[in-house]
C-alpha cells in the first residue's frame, strides 16, 4: 500500500503528516516554511515514502463551496504535481482542522509559542486521519 503524505497549506507554513505502511494512522511529520523553498524540503519526504499520494487540504466555506482560497490550493497542486509527477494528488475538505488544532493545544495547556509551531503539524495529522477514517484510501 502506498504511503499517503497530507499537506494543510497555509500562507506562513505547511503542515505535514504521513500516514503508517497499513493507512490506518496518520502521525504528524514535518512543518515547512510556505515562504521558503518548501518543495525542495517535501522532496525529501516524498523521496522517503518512495512517490507517496499526496493528500492537499482544500478549504472549503462553511456552506461547503469553494471560494478562491480553493483556487489558490488547486494552482498549488499543480505545482506540486508537476515537481512530483510520480505522485498522486488528492484533495480533502480541511474546515475546522487547524481550529480543532488549536483548541486540543489549547487544552493542553501548551504555551502561544508552542502552540505556533505545532499547529500546522496536528491540522494535518487531523486532516490525514480524517481522510484516513473515510476508508477513501483503499
């Protein structure tokens, strides 16, 4: 089976998780700077998971349309899928992931700055598992 890498792109950074050998757990991997040279530092985990699906998180507005955030991730995976064309790409609905990220961290009592720097991880470990638990992955 092969390994599925699921991106929650934001405008500061991306989150990232890979799910297990078997599809049935999503753990979080990565947080890449979205302003740096972040296809180069997805390479390398794309090289690791040898040609990963490769999971995007599409915003969608609460009524469940699109709007031109969807747009911007749609022109975004184009770009992904041209730098991996061995790869799939899919998309998942990704509202209220970070939101559900920030208030378990906020449960836990983590710091604003700690906070920050996890937050993109979990939103993508929460959109992973969620695409996980759809059973969309066999």
């Amino acid at each position: 089976m092969r390994r599925i890498v699921a991106l929650d792109i934001g405008s500061v950074r991306i989150g990232v998780a890979v799910s297990d050998p078997l599809g049935v757990f999503a753990q979080g991997a990565a947080v890449l700077n979205a302003r740096g040279d972040w296809l180069s530092e997805l390479s390398e985990i794309v090289s690791q998971y040898g040609g990963p699906i490769i999971l995007v998180g599409m915003p969608r507005r609460t009524d469940g349309s699109e709007g031109p955030e969807a747009e911007r991730m749609r022109a975004t995976a184009d770009k992904i899928k041209e730098r991996f064309p061995e790869c799939e790409i899919r998309f998942w609905d990704e509202r209220f992931t970070t939101t559900i990220a920030q208030q378990a961290l906020l449960e836990a009592d983590v710091s604003r700055s700690g906070r920050k720097k996890k937050v993109d991880k979990i939103a993508a470990t929460l959109l992973l598992q969620s695409y996980l638990d759809s059973g969309r992955n066999i």
